[in-house]
C-alpha cells in the first residue's frame, strides 16, 4: 500500500469509534466535525473499504472499522506513553496538562489551586474536564482525575485534596419555618426532598449512618436536578430539603442562609484524591501540579 493512512487519520478513527460522534470526538481533537466527516471518506476512499455507518443520527464501526480499530487501540496507547515518557524526561513543565474532576470540584480547583499554578508555570495550559460519570483516565488520555477517596482504583497512586468531608441535608429556614424538622431519615417522606440523579438516569438514594446503623432512603419530591450547585440554590429558594457535600452548604450555613437537619445522621468520610496511573513516569506538568496541591493542602492543615 503505497499511501499509508497519517497518524492523523487513524487517531480520529479511533476517537470516532470511541466515542460513536463525530462531534464529541471533534472536541476531543479539536477540530471541526466537518474536518472529521471528509477525513474519514477520504481515508475510506483510499482504503477501499467502509470504515464507519453513518445515519443523520449515529455514527459506528463497520466489522473492518472495529478490526481495525482494536489493532490500533494498543499502538496508539503505547504511542501516548513514549511520548509521555519523553515529556517526564523534562524538568521544565511545559504542554497541557490534562484533568478530569466532578463539577463542583473542578469550581474547587478554579478557586484555589489552579490559579496559583497557572500564575507559576505560564507554559502550561489546564485542560479541566467536569464530567458527572467517572472517566477511565488512562483510556481516555488524561494525567490525572478527582474522586473520593474509596473510589480510587487500586492500581493508582492516590494524593489528598482537602480534608475528610460529609454530605449534609440542609434546607433554608423558610422551608423549615412551620414544618416539623426531620430527626431520622425516615421522616424525610413527610418533606419535599429536592433529588438528583446519576448519569445514567438512575434516582439517587440518599445514605445515613448513625452508631454503625446504616439506613438508606429513597427520597420524594418534585425537584429532580443534576448539579450540586443548583440543588444548593434550589434550597436556598426555600423549595425543599437537599442532600449536598458539606464545602458546598458551610458558607450558607455560616451565613444563616441554609440550616442542617440530621446532622447526627451524618458521618465523615475521607474526602477527595488527585489520582494518576502508578505504572507510568509523571509528566513534568502533572509533577509541578502535585506540588501546588501540596502546598495547598499544608496551608490548609496548618
């Protein structure tokens, strides 16, 4: 074959077939969905073969473009790790540096730690993905990702961010005022309970724990929300209780704004981890952004 397919090409196959879009795969790879779409007939043109079918709403592989595509999967992936391990062979941090976090972590890290480590190293740019499911941070090529602390892989090397934390039912005492306040989680079924879901659509359960007695509840009311800030400002409203981690209520509720209710029913629990792979070198970038963290996190204890 005497005109190869580019790298190019062959990363967007894969990206496509990843993601079955053409335009979440154009975000990942910064160009136009457009851009995308031409590529690939012109790959296919020259291949000879139907790589992906395509419908106005849907985009998959054909079984060559699958093949295809899982013979390339490893390639790419050892591509991306020598590549890495040239970056870590620097000590100057330089590229981008590429993290995936909750929503209201990724506001966390904008108002604390990314700041002081933009401002420190100006030749690294933060790629910042708010993604509400967990992302396999490897297949998905990023340096490192946020999550609890009991929700690390194994296989990772974990650093804490901030101390442990508890999720907190609070409401406004608007809501309250006239109304008789919860004193176990089963009262809750006398409440408006503003609830959430995981990404997959699936209604939250909220968990207790009091004395070693688990107890979970599976909430009512007419709000359903997907975003911790807007559960918060739903509370604030006055429009019902909500369930939401203690950093994002302790302002409001030193401010009088919101009031905690089973507070006993409340326990701690680790907190957050900046986690990475273990099996790799650490990029110069990712390096200088755990020192940040670090540093954050002593200035925080102190």
């Amino acid at each position: 074959m005497n005109d190869l397919p580019s790298l190019t090409e062959l990363r967007a196959l894969a990206a496509i077939a990843t993601y079955r879009s053409f335009r979440k795969a154009a975000d990942e790879l910064e160009v136009a969905p457009s851009t995308l779409s031409h590529m690939m007939s012109g790959l296919e043109a020259r291949l000879g073969t139907r790589l992906l079918n395509r419908t106005t709403r849907s985009v998959s592989p054909t079984q060559a473009g699958e093949r295809l595509v899982e013979r390339l999967r490893p390639i790419l992936h050892d591509l991306h790790s020598a590549l890495t391990e040239i970056d870590a062979s620097q000590d100057h941090p330089r590229g981008t540096l590429r993290i995936t976090s909750s929503e209201t972590v990724s506001l966390l890290l904008l108002q604390t730690v990314i700041p002081v480590f933009l401002g420190r190293f100006p030749e690294v740019a933060v790629d910042l993905m708010a993604e509400a499911a967990f992302v396999d941070i490897v297949a998905e090529g990023f340096d490192a990702g946020f999550r609890l602390g009991e929700h690390v892989p194994r296989d990772m090397v974990a650093v804490r961010f901030g101390g442990p934390s508890r999720m907190l039912t609070v409401a406004s005492p608007s809501y309250l005022s006239g109304r008789d306040l919860p004193r176990t989680p089963d009262d809750l079924s006398d409440h408006r309970c503003i609830r959430t879901r995981t990404p997959s659509g699936r209604s939250c359960k909220w968990e207790f724990e009091r004395h070693g007695r688990a107890v979970t509840v599976d909430v009512s009311g007419p709000l359903v929300m997907n975003r911790t800030e807007m559960m918060t400002e739903a509370a604030l409203r006055g429009l019902g209780i909500a369930f939401v981690p203690e950093p994002v209520a302790r302002p409001h509720l030193d401010a009088g704004l919101l009031t905690s209710v089973l507070d006993e029913w409340c326990p701690p629990y680790p907190g957050l981890f900046l986690y990475y792979p273990g099996h790799r070198l650490v990029p110069a970038r990712l390096r200088a952004f755990i020192d940040v963290l670090k540093a954050f996190q002593r200035e925080a204890c102190a």
